[in-house]
C-alpha cells in the first residue's frame, strides 16, 4: 500500500511538472521527450477530429444575377464525407426561375474527380450511382408553385455516410412563401472511404449560412420491413441456391425512416418447400442488421415467388421467323465502326424436348439470338434455349440502295429561330422496308443550347406516341426504341468543346440517312459540315420496336430553323 501511495506521489508530482512546463517558451506537453504511448494517444485524438469542421468557401456560390451556367461555379475545395458521419449545411437558394433545374445541384464524386453522380434539386440526376439509388420529392405534384418559391428559399442538405458503401442525400426546403418540401436521394452506391461533396450552379446562386458544415455520428436504426427485389422468376433444376441468390437485392425500410437496397451477402435465404424439384416455390429472406450494421434487435422476413423449371435436351426450329432478309447501309458517319444488326424473331417458333419424351413450343423472350454482322451474305443465327441446348436460322443480309427525298415545307421554322419544341413538323416521309431515304438541308440555330437544332423523329403512319424515337443533333434522343440503340457522335473529337460545335452549327450543311433494316430497327446516320468547314458525325444504330412496314421519317425543330434542298433536284417519297 504504501508503495502504491508513494507511486501515486510520483505520478502527481510529475503531472504538476508538465503543465508548468506547458507555461514556457518551445515548450510542449507531448513533445518528443515525452513516453511513447503518451504521444501516441495526443496524435490519436488530433486525427480522429481531422475533418469534424468541413470549410465551405466559397460562401456565396454563383453571380448573384443568377448569370452563371451550368457547371459554371463550384466549391473550391470539396468536402470529405468521413464514413458513420452526418454532414449537413444550410444556404439560402436563389434561382432564376426559368425551369426546374435552376436551382441547387449537388455532387458526389472520388478525391480523383471520378463522379458518382449529380443530383437536381426537382428529382432528377445522373450518373453510374444515380441509377441505383431511389429518390422522390414531396413537390413533385405541383412543380410549379414549388419553383415560384425557390428564389430566395431555404435549404438544408444533408449527406449521411453509412460507412457501407451507400450514403443518402436529403434536403429539407422551405420557400419563400412558406412551401415546405422534401427531396431524397437513398441508398446511393459510394466508396465509403472514397466519398467527397460538391455544389455547382446552373442559372442559380446560393449563400451559406456559415463557412463550415455541421458534422454529427450516424444514427443506428433497426429493420421494420423489407421487400426483395430481383428475383429471377424461374431457375432452372439443379441450380446451386447460392447462384439462384446471388443477384436477389431487397428494399429495407428502417424506424428511422431511411429507406435503403441492400445486397444478397447481408441476408440469409431459405426455399419453401424445397429447391430440388419442378414447380411453384418461395425464396425466404432473413435480415438480423441494423442500419450500420450491427446485430437488430429483432429479425425480419420477406418472401417472393418463382418457379423451378427443366431444361429441354433438345430444341428445333419449328417454324421460321417473318423476316429473314435483312439490310444495313454504311455511310462515312460509321467508317470504321464494327457493327452488328440484332435477330428479329417476329414469326419464330422454336420446339423443345424435355428428358421425359413430352414437347413444347419454347417462350421467345426466354431464348437467345447471335447477333447479326452487318455484312452481305447468308449468316447463321445461334438460337439458344434455357440449359444451353442450340438450333440455327439462316438470314441473308443485302446493302440498302439509297435514294434522296425531299420534305415539305422545305423551309422549316422561322428563320429567325424562334419557333419552340414540337411546334412545326415537315410532313412524314416513308422508309420502306429495306430502304435507305437521304436527306439534305441546312441548319440553322439560335445557339442558346446544344438542342437548338435539328431533330429526327421516327414513327409509324398513326403518329402513335410515344414514337419509335426522336433523335437530336447532339447525341441525345428517346422514345420507344431508342434504348436499344448505339448512339455516336464526334462532335467533342472535332471541337474543345461543345460551345465550338454550337457556334459551328449556324449554317451547317446536313446530309442524313434513315435505314430501314427490315429487322425491327431502323439507322439514323448524319454527316455534318460546320460553318468553319469542319466534318462531325452522329449516329443512331439499332433505334427498334419498329414495323418494318410501317415507318415514316419527319424533322421538328426546337429553337432552330431548316432548310431542305429542292424538290426539283430529289426525289420525293411519300
């Protein structure tokens, strides 16, 4: 005992002696002389409250005329998001109030620059994680008394790091006149580690409240409901119930209520009533995590159906498809390009037979095609089935012959550029079935956007919206058969950007070319001169959901203005 008194003595006075120590000049609490584990602790403490004050500067972000463009201004730093952390900050927004999007925008990306996404206060973004996430925003009833309150609204956005590898995005706006709302963006996949914060501007400028953001651990939540997502709905006997499992996904709701996709890993699964033999089953999910990952204090369960099906031993082409004879047509605007044309199947019956000697005619969508290359000749289809037994069609492949068509009216829109969107259209011309129709014209923009200039609508005799698909002159389209398709341009490889293509584009001399493949797809291919001479392609290949036999080519404008060749010097097609 006295030993132990005599050793607190020590201790004591050797603590008074350092902090009086800390009173003079160079001197240092934990300096070098000082014991190891001592400086080590300090060093631990001072890094673990690296980051806790995240400085925004600058303050004021954009011209305060709401003058700045797109991705015109942004912080000068971005944010570190350390992971388990909530960061949030509050801005008054100011807006030009000319659409939606001219308001706050928020970004995510690596330290390197590598973004994961960008996300519009009005529900909308992009990006590789945008398209993962789930978002929603309580104004989206009424976006317009939403965007006659955000000049001057306040906005407060929070980003919460699950230390998962998902982070959420929420911010809670109040308007100028008193409209409350809401927008959300969860379950955004990140790099935990790897997770930094950005603004930018696009016709609007915002003031922080302070020049730091408020920093705070995340809050656990424990699981209330789930639902799975995913869930293939047949799988073929004998498969490992790790394979079956592997993509199954569920939706988790939380107490908190913090919405969020978790992967097959975090979950455990069971089928009822077994997975060894054919018919209808369940897949039984079992989730025993909270929100960061720790053990819940309850699990739950959620369920989802599918069915455990055979595999035929055999497939044989039973009847042949509708369309075996199919057409491409290369101008200079793919030189180069390796390109296949898709298998139609339209008409196609294919037979399968089954171990037990019984017959049936297999599900198309449940059967795969080779692709087609887009060369003259006879070429084999691979039909493949469920299990991977094969059959094969042959289709012949011819060059489209092309011939020149001229639109009416031949002058399309003001020539002051002035027309809007979807307000003037030339009459539609027919591309029949294995046809190439080229089109000649110049265009002319009011150079306020990329978009104001010529657009390309595909669609059938009805005019049935939505169209097989609208193209415009600068890589972007939609429509019914536009996802299917490969879009190209070489605008970026002519011009530093895209303002020089723009400026470039007042005046350009267009030649177009619309191809009927014969397959369910239609080509849409440009060769554009700018007014300084320079050649830029765009290309639309693949655009399908189309009726070979009932497709008709039109142009609108948007902002722009059109101006065809001669119908004495082309051939019209109507």
């Amino acid at each position: 005992m006295k030993h132990i008194s005599k050793l607190a003595s020590v201790f004591c006075a050797a603590a008074l002696a350092m902090t009086a120590l800390t009173g003079c000049e160079g001197s240092d609490i934990f300096n070098v002389n000082g014991p190891d584990w001592l400086t080590e602790r300090a060093d631990s403490i001072a890094n673990a409250n690296k980051g806790q004050a995240a400085k925004i500067s600058p303050t004021t972000l954009g011209n305060t005329d709401c003058s700045s463009a797109w991705w015109e201004a942004h912080l000068d730093q971005d944010i570190k998001i350390e992971s388990n952390k909530v960061y949030s900050t509050t801005f008054t927004n100011y807006s030009s109030l000319a659409s939606n999007w001219n308001n706050y925008v928020v970004v995510l990306r690596k330290a390197d620059k590598t973004e994961y996404c960008c996300l519009r206060s009005d529900d909308y973004g992009w990006g590789d994680s945008y398209a993962s996430c789930t978002h929603s925003n309580t104004a989206s009833g009424d976006w317009a008394s939403w965007l006659a309150q955000m000049n001057g609204a306040k906005v407060t956005v929070t980003v919460t790091n699950y230390g998962d590898n998902t982070c959420d995005v929420v911010a809670d706006v109040v308007g100028t006149e008193g409209m409350v709302s809401q927008q959300k963006y969860t379950g955004i996949p990140v790099e935990s580690a790897d997770l930094y914060l950005d603004f930018t501007v696009d016709g609007c400028y915002y003031v922080f409240d302070k020049d730091e953001m408020d920093v705070t651990d995340a809050v656990d939540q424990q699981p209330v409901s789930m639902e799975l997502t995913d869930v293939p709905a047949e799988v073929n006997l004998g498969t490992e119930l790790s394979d079956f499992t592997s993509q199954i996904k569920a939706k988790v709701t939380y107490d908190g209520g913090t919405v969020k996709e978790i992967s097959a890993s975090d979950l455990t699964f069971m089928v009822v009533p077994d997975f060894n033999t054919l018919g209808d089953k369940y897949i039984v999910a079992t989730l025993n995590k909270t929100l960061l990952n720790k053990q819940a204090d309850k699990t739950i369960n959620a369920s989802a159906a599918f069915k455990v099906v055979d595999t035929p031993v055999k497939v044989e082409v039973a009847s042949k498809p509708k369309h075996t004879n199919y057409y491409f047509f290369n101008s200079s605007a793919i030189l180069g390009v390796e390109r296949t044309l898709a298998f139609d199947a339209t008409g196609l019956e294919v037979k399968g037979t089954y171990q037990d000697g019984r017959t049936e005619v297999l599900d198309n969508s449940k059967l795969t095609f080779s692709t087609v290359p887009a060369k003259a000749g006879e070429h084999k289809v691979v039909i493949t089935a469920n299990g991977g037994k094969t059959a094969e069609v042959t289709v012949k492949v011819n060059e489209s012959k092309v011939t020149a068509a001229t639109p009416e009216p031949t002058s399309l829109g003001a020539a002051n550029c002035s027309d809007a969107f979807w307000s003037v259209f030339t009459d539609d011309i027919k591309v029949p079935a294995g046809a190439t129709r080229e089109f000649n014209f110049t265009n002319y923009t009011s150079g306020a956007g990329n978009w104001n200039n010529y657009v390309v609508i595909l669609r059938d005799a009805a005019k049935t919206a939505p169209e097989y698909g609208v193209v415009r002159a600068d890589n972007y389209g939609w429509g019914n058969g536009y996802a299917a398709c490969t879009s190209k341009g070489t605008q970026l490889e002519s011009y530093a950007d895209w303002a020089g293509w723009l400026a470039a584009m007042n005046g350009a001399k267009v030649k177009l070319y619309v191809t009927n493949c014969n397959n369910g797809t239609a080509d849409i291919q440009a060769i554009v001169t700018g007014n300084d001479g320079t050649e830029t392609y765009q290309s639309y290949l693949g655009i399908n959901t189309i009726n070979p036999n009932d497709l008709y080519v039109s142009f609108t404008v948007d902002g722009s203005h059109l101006v065809f060749g001669s119908a004495a010097k082309a051939r019209r097609h109507k």
